[in-house]
C-alpha cells in the first residue's frame, strides 16, 4: 500500500508574507478596538481594509507559488473583505445626527473580525502548516474576547478609581452620618453595615443551606425534588418582589411583639428595617446557591471514601461529619463567598428597608449598606445628596476593595481546604 | 476471636437480574478462603453482602442466610455488623487525613476508649507498616505510595478488632513487591482473623488461601482446601478455568 501523505505539498520555508501579514491583521485588530472609541479615525477604515485586502492576496498568492497549495480560506477572507470595503462605503451616514457612530462601529466590528481571520491564516503559515501549527494558529479566537473583557475591566475600573480614589480619606472611612452635625459625614456605619449583613446571612444560610444540600445528595426523594424546585423557584424570582415583602414585614412588625427584632424604633420612618430582618431576606438568595455547591461536593465525593468510612463502622452520621463535609467544604466556601457577593451588591431586597446609616450598627438596628448608599444618593434624601453626593465613586471602590478581599480570602481557604481534605 | 462464616443459600439480584445465585459454603474460623473466578461473575458482590455494603447500591435485594459466629447477618444492625466484618477494598482508599487517624478512624467512630498508641502500634505491626512509618505517623496518609496505602486500609480495619475482614482484590492496584508485602500481612493476620480473599489472581490465592471457592456466572461451582482445588480439582469446569481454557 502506498503511502497516502506522499503526495502533500512541502511546508512552507520562506516566511515573509505571513510575517507581513500576521503584522498588518495585528495592527488592525488595535486599530479596530480603538476605532470602537474614536468614531473620527473611521476615515482610514476603508484605506485599511484595501491593505488588508492587498495583504491577504499576497499571501495567498505566495503560498500558491511556493508550496503549489491552493488555501480557500484566504480566499474566502479576501471576499468578505472586499465585501466589507463595500458595505463601509457605501452605508449611509444617514439622516440621524449619530448615525456615524453606527457605521464607526460596523467598521469596526468588520475589521476585527477579518483581521482575526487573517492572524490565523499568518500564524498557521508562520509555524510552518504543521497539524500542530493549525491548533496553534486558532488561538487568536479564543484570545480576542479575553483582551476585550480584560480592556473592559481595566476601563471600569480606571473611571472607579480615577473618581473614587482621591476623595476616599480616613475621616470618610472612619466616622459615621449625622445628619445633625456637619462634621460627622462619613460612610463607617455603611462599611460596616454591609460586613454586618454578609456576617448575619451567612450566619441564617449556612445552617440550612448546608443541611438542605445534604439532605438532597444524602436521601433523595420526593422532598429533596420539592426542595430542589423551591430553590430553583427561590433564583428564579424577581428580586424586587422579596424586597416589597421585605417591606411588608417590617411594616407588620410595628406594635408587635417584633418591634425591636425585625423593625427598629418607631420614632424612625415606618417600613425601615433592621439588619436581622435585611438578612434573612438576603439569606433567601444565598441559600440557593450554597444548597447547589453542597449538593454538588457532596455528590463529588469518590464512593470508594464513604464505603470506607462506612466499613470500619461508622456510622452515616459520622461519615458526614467527619468524610463527606470536610470534602465538600471548598465547595461550600464557594457557595459562601458567591453569596456574600451578592449581599455585597445586592440594593433590590433591601432597598425599602434601609436608612442612611445614623444608628450604629447591631443586629437590631436600622439597616444600612454600601450598596445601599449609592442608590441613596441618586434617589432619596435631597439634604443627603448634597452632603454626601461627591462620595459615590469612594463607595464604588470600597465596596470592590471588601470584595476583592473576600475573594483572596476565599482563594487561600480554599485552597487549603483542597490541599487538605481531597489530595488524591 | 475469629469467626466463621456460613453462607446458605444465598441469592443477590440487582434491579431483577440475579448475580448470586443459591450459593452455599463455609469459610472456616482463623482461616484464609479466597473466592475466585471471571471477571462479572458475582464474587464481588457475594463479597459485599457479607458486610451488607451491597444494601448500598439501589435495587439490590439479598435473600437466604449469612451467619457470622451463629448470627444472621441480614438481621444485624448494618454498624454493628461492620464492626465484626471489616473490608478492604480494590482501590486503597485512605481518609485524607494523618496516618494516625486513619489508623484509629473505627476507634473514634465507635466511640470506644483505649490506648490509642498501642493500638496504631499492633495495628501497624500486624500490616507489615510499622517499621517504615513508626517516624510519620502524623503525616497525611495521601502522601504513602499505593502499596502503603492499602496496607493502611489493612491496619485501618485490624484496629477495630473485627472477626472477619474481607478483601476485595486487594493487590489488583499494587506492583509485585507491594503485593507480596501486602500478602505477608495476610499470613500475619492468620489465626487472629478470618479472612475472605475475592482475587482474580490464582497464583494469589494458590499462596496465601487455605480454602478455594470457585464462582462462575454467580453459582458456586466448588468450594475445597485450596490445595485439593489447584492440583485435582473435582469439577472439570474448575479444572478449565485453572488451566486457562475458559472462555
């Protein structure tokens, strides 16, 4: 039998073209990804794309000439960018004032993406045509989002901190709101507000968020399909409508025996709430997510270890205590800080309950949070607009600095709980 | 004190088809029965109903008798029983935690109070894993190679005393001297423990088993002194398995 790779043509040596190319499909992407913010550099768009439409035909000309290999793909990118050419020129920029913009952005978007097309083809020559180099030269795709997604972060968080940065100051930080006196205008009482209620629903969703996870790997059945529907229910529900019931408790709450508990003192506005009653309503879109991660470590446990644990005499009890929970643990942290994440963040569920932050910060007292602060500023009290206006930017990037932190916090237990408990 | 081990009439069906099928036979007290035949045909779980880890698995239903020292296993509370009957399994399956605790993980779990050191001690000694880690008792067990891993899950079982302990291919995942080492336990443990080898390895159970049971598409097709089994077997189908002529 004769060798069926015989016949293929011989790799490419000379690497001119593709390096050349590979160069112009590079420049255009960054031209690209700036043309998305700068409309005006639109007028070199179909200059760009003509050299880019020259650059591809030399390439596929060169690799006709010297490896005799006809590559359809470059043909196929040098039509679509000879369609592009078209399409920018003769899009109309229209009657409306902004329709510029639009056609800017279709450029854009066009130039992105046949430059991409084109890198690959470069690479793929440039590596040599190998099976291998194919694999390789495709990066480029799964690159690009990642450097957009990272080019958005970098954006956020340059306008957060360029805002933000130089108004945070230790007074700001360190005294709390009276709306009395002028010069206690500070966030503390937010700050700690908002670790206050991370702290108090962690403390209401772990217990049974935790037991219902257990409960649904562990035994099964009917009641774990209706928990399983009522958490998913629970995720599903629109937030606002926890927050209007939210509402409604405190408000039940005046002149019972709850007054004090779940509302604060009456000579505050009716409907406040405090941090207790914030949290438990927190807590009903965290234990969703915590059940989820304990269900799904649980489930991950190898059968082998709770065999084990069961054969010397354990009993299931034990075997949960002592394998299964420690082995699910990471997944439990993950549950956690995803929820306290959203306690963080979250204005929705507690956005009728809370007051501006003046009472101190207890279990029983008046509800208050970064989060919260923001939404403040722009909509309730005028006079606590024009005090604390200037600081949303400084919430912004305190509530991203508590974040982050839990988040390396999180990283190291988590790993150390991994390294630990599931070394296999 | 060892204990025998009776079984009589034992059928295990899962969702419907049975594995098991009426098997009935003895493993003597203090003595080593290994339990061989094809891959799939039923030893495994005839091996796991004796400590009743096949109620486990869904579906799975157990009928006639099993007794262990005169006592119906099937009537037994599940924990009591598991600590009577221990079990090594094909895999080494260490907690991940200190060689200590693994160790001593039955004690703590049945709450009983003792000297913890002397039991990891004898415990150790009996798996031929003493001398190599009497200086590391407190590192993870996750970091011991294979073959001390599932000697551990040896010592791990001998440390509750139990009468029985069942190994299922225990040396399936070890090398050649990690199996020999783990065999020279089991002839340790002779005497002081019965025990129930289920291997595919017959030149295994030619070394270490005093008694042979040879089980085929989940019947019993002969039970004698492993000597008797490998040299003039009674049934020929026992005979062609030996020899390899089976298909």
């Amino acid at each position: 039998m004769s060798n069926l790779f015989a016949n293929q043509a011989p790799l490419l040596r000379t690497k001119t073209a593709p390096a050349a190319a590979a160069l112009i499909a590079s420049a255009g992407i960054i031209y690209g990804l700036v043309l998305c913010c700068i409309n005006s550099l639109e007028t070199f768009a179909v200059s760009f794309l003509a050299v880019l439409l020259a650059a591809i035909l030399a390439l596929w000309t060169f690799v006709r000439m010297a490896v005799k290999e006809n590559d359809r793909g470059l043909l196929v990118t040098g039509a679509a960018c000879m369609t592009a050419i078209i399409i920018v020129t003769v899009m109309p920029e229209g009657l409306p004032a902004s329709f510029h913009v639009y056609r800017s952005f279709v450029a854009a978007a066009l130039i992105i993406g046949l430059c991409v097309a084109t890198l690959c083809s470069a690479v793929y020559r440039l590596l040599g045509s190998t099976p291998v180099a194919f694999d390789n030269s495709r990066y480029p795709i799964l690159i690009l989002p990642i450097v957009i997604a990272l080019i958005s972060y970098g954006m956020i968080l340059f306008v957060l901190c360029l805002n933000g940065l130089p108004q945070i100051s230790w007074q700001l930080i360190s005294t709390p709101y009276d709306p009395a006196n002028a010069a206690l205008r500070g966030i503390l009482n937010d700050i700690l507000g908002t670790f206050m209620l991370m702290l108090l629903t962690s403390i209401i969703s772990l217990p049974v968020g935790v037991g219902a996870g257990i409960y649904m790997s562990e035994y099964g059945g009917r009641i774990a399909g209706i928990i399983r529907f009522s958490t998913m229910l629970l995720r599903a529900m629109p937030v606002v409508v926890l927050g209007l019931a939210a509402y409604g408790v405190a408000r039940m709450a005046y002149d019972t025996a709850w007054q004090g508990i779940l509302a604060p003192d009456p000579t505050i506005m009716i409907g406040r709430g405090t941090f207790l009653l914030a949290s438990a309503f927190l807590s009903l879109l965290v234990i969703p997510v915590i059940t989820r991660a304990t269900e799904e470590g649980l489930r991950s446990l190898p059968r082998d270890l709770r065999e084990g644990s069961l054969a010397v005499g354990a009993t299931e009890g034990y075997t949960l205590l002592h394998v299964l929970l420690p082995w699910s643990l990471p997944n439990i942290l993950t549950g956690l800080l995803l929820g306290c994440a959203e306690v963080a963040g979250n204005v929705t569920v507690i956005v009728l309950l809370c007051g501006f932050g003046n009472y101190g910060v207890t279990p029983f007292t008046e509800a208050t949070s970064l989060a919260h602060f923001i939404y403040k500023v722009m909509f309730a009290d005028r006079s606590f607009r024009m005090s604390m206006g200037n600081y949303v930017y400084a919430v912004s990037v305190i509530l991203l600095i508590i974040t982050l932190g839990l988040t390396i916090v999180y990283l190291v237990l988590r790993n150390k709980f991994a390294e630990r408990y599931r070394a296999h | 004190m060892p204990a025998t081990v009776e079984i009589k009439h034992l059928s295990v069906s899962y969702n419907g088809t049975n594995v098991v099928k009426d098997v009935s036979f003895e493993m003597p007290a203090g003595k080593v029965t290994a339990i061989i035949g094809p891959s799939g045909c039923g030893k495994t779980t005839l091996l796991r109903s004796i400590n009743r880890l096949s109620e486990l698995t869904k579906n799975c239903r157990v009928q006639g008798e099993i007794m262990v020292d005169g006592e119906n296993v099937l009537k037994m509370d599940t924990v009591l029983l598991r600590r009577k009957v221990g079990m090594v399994f094909q895999q080494p399956n260490p907690f991940p935690k200190s060689i200590k605790e693994n160790v001593l993980y039955g004690i703590k779990a049945a709450k009983i109070k003792t000297d913890h050191s002397d039991i990891v001690k004898s415990s150790l000694q009996k798996a031929v894993l003493w001398e190599e880690l009497e200086h590391r008792l407190n590192e993870s067990a996750l970091n011991l190679s294979i073959g001390q891993q599932q000697r551990l899950c040896v010592a791990r079982s001998l440390a509750i005393t139990p009468e029985v302990i069942l190994m299922d291919e225990p040396a399936s995942a070890l090398d050649p001297v990690s199996t020999l080492k783990l065999e020279e336990s089991i002839q340790s443990m002779k005497g002081d423990v019965t025990l129930v080898i289920v291997t595919h390895n017959m030149q295994q159970a030619k070394r270490v088993a005093d008694y042979t049971a040879f089980i085929y598409r989940g019947e019993l097709i002969e039970c004698n002194e492993t000597e008797k089994i490998f040299a003039n077997p009674d049934r020929s189908e026992t005979r062609d398995y030996l020899e390899g002529k089976f298909s």
